[in-house]
C-alpha cells in the first residue's frame, strides 16, 4: 500500500481519485478546504469522501505554509488541483499552488506525481490554460517521476445541456468540434493505473466522440423533447470573452478558457464505460424525483 497525497480532492474529480485510490488498498491523504463539505455528497454525482480518507490536511493550498511538509512519509502525490468555475485566480491555483506541493514533493523525495492537466494546454491563450500549460512543462523537468494526464473534458464540463434542454433551447458553438468527454470514474482509474515509476504523458476522453450539436441532442433525448439548437456565432463567441475582460482578469480567463474548448477537437485515447446519453438520462430521472 502507497500513501497517496491527493491534491483537489473535494472537486469532481478527486473525489473520484480518492474513491478509486481508497478502493485499491492505498491510503489517502486527502487535502482539502473542509472536511466537513469533503464528507457531504460532491457535485455531479461525486462521491462522499466519508471513509475513503487515512489523513486529512484541512487548509488553503495557497498559502505555502500550508504545504509545506504535506508530502512528508507520502509514497506518490496526484493533483487534480486547479479552478475552473471557483472564486480564485487560476495562475495562483493552477501554477503557483501545484509548484509549492511539487517543491514539497521533491524535498521529501516521493516516488512520483502525477497531474491532471488539460488537453491542448499548450496552444491556449487563457491564464487558465497558460498557468496550466506552464506548471506541466516544470513537472516534466522534475527529478520526480511524473505523469501528465490530459482528459478532453469532464461529463461535469457537459452537464449544463441537460439544464437547457429543460428549458427548451440549447446553445451550440459554431463549428463541427469534435469531444470526447470522460466521466471522473473512468478518469479516476485512468489515472491510477499510470500511477507510477515511469515517466509519460496521455491524452484520455471517454467512450463517446461527439460535437457539441450532437450532445445537445442527447440531452433533449434524456427529457424526452424534441431538440431546439440555437448556433451562437462566431462574433458573439469573442464578445462574449470581451465583455468578461470588463469584470476582471479572472472573468476573462473563465470565458476565454470555455470559448477555445467549444471551438478545437479534443478526443484523445478512448477509454472507459460512462456513456454521455446515461449520464444525460440519469441527471434528467435525478430532476424529476
């Protein structure tokens, strides 16, 4: 059994890694903001992290202090750390935060660290995408053996076309991009199984390759309506991004960050058994109960 730090641990995705990890025989140690809220059910389905964690570091990832010593006697680190729809500063998160744990990580000398980053990181313009792109490039430097797993996208990410077919219209991006999202189970085990001594670096997607029309489709399907696609133009894509730029540098990179994934293929290495079109039908069933 390996002692796993478990960075971003309460998202939707490192509630899947704990479970996963925890599932496995390894112990976990689980940072986190609040165990409280770390215990509750998480957001799309996620686990509660109720008995899957051996140790708890309860604190804010941003402050060095707090890092500081949270890889001490830990075998492996995994981040799933970084923002995307919280109240936080994505270069602070995304790079500084997961540079301090790397730091730590190397001075006590764990086995390796795998991160979870995001695919295409490295022709994004957005601060998210760009702090990213650069904490990937430091980890490949490390003496640490590390992997870099870039999903296409999170059933989460896909989530909100089940609340517009609801509604009655679904916005679509112009274009025929293709995706692939990964639900975090599938994604979970992923990533432990490339857990490990050897270096490398995947681009992962789940089961489905679909466009965005096509999953807007689906999403009508699970409420048992007939779909209504409204395209939103390409301009009103980067107004969209301007305007976001008037409310602040963390607003512009949120929206700058959502427009480039709706307009490039992400599909990666097809993996898992999470079907889009369940998912869909599940959360529509979850609704009406």
């Amino acid at each position: 059994m390996d002692t796993v730090v478990v960075a971003g641990a309460t998202g939707y995705l490192g509630r899947h890694v704990v479970a996963e990890l925890a599932a496995r025989g390894h112990l976990v140690r689980a940072i986190v903001r609040s165990r409280r809220r770390a215990e509750s059910p998480g957001p799309h389905g996620a686990p509660s992290l109720s008995g899957l964690v051996a140790e708890w570091a309860e604190g804010e990832v941003t402050d060095p202090g707090f890092v500081t010593g949270l890889c001490r006697g830990a075998d492996r680190v995994i981040s799933a750390l970084g923002v995307t729809r919280q109240n936080a500063n994505p270069w602070d998160v995304d790079f500084v935060a997961n540079l301090h744990l790397l730091a730590d990580a190397e001075h006590h000398q764990v086995r390796s660290f795998l991160y979870v980053n995001v695919m295409h990181a490295d022709i994004g313009r957005s601060l998210l995408l760009r702090a990213k792109s650069a904490f990937a490039e430091v980890l490949r430097r490390s003496p640490v053996a590390h992997q870099v797993v870039n999903p296409s996208g999170y059933f989460s990410d896909v989530g909100d076309y089940v609340g517009m077919a609801r509604r009655g219209v679904a916005l679509v991006p112009p274009g025929d991009a293709r995706v692939a999202p990964i639900h975090g189970a599938d994604l979970a085990r992923f990533c432990v199984d490339r857990m490990g001594d050897v270096n490398g670096s995947w681009d992962v997607g789940g089961p489905d390759v679909l466009t965005y029309p096509d999953m807007a489709r689906l999403a009508f399907e699970a409420w048992g309506k007939h779909p209504r696609l409204v395209t939103i133009p390409g301009p009103a894509l980067t107004a969209t991004v301007w305007m976001a730029s008037r409310l602040g540098e963390r607003s512009a990179s949120l929206a700058q960050f959502f427009a480039e994934g709706l307009t490039h293929d992400a599909v990666g290495e097809r993996c898992g058994t999470h079907r889009v079109g369940d998912y869909f039908r599940e959360m529509a069933a979850n609704h009406d109960a």
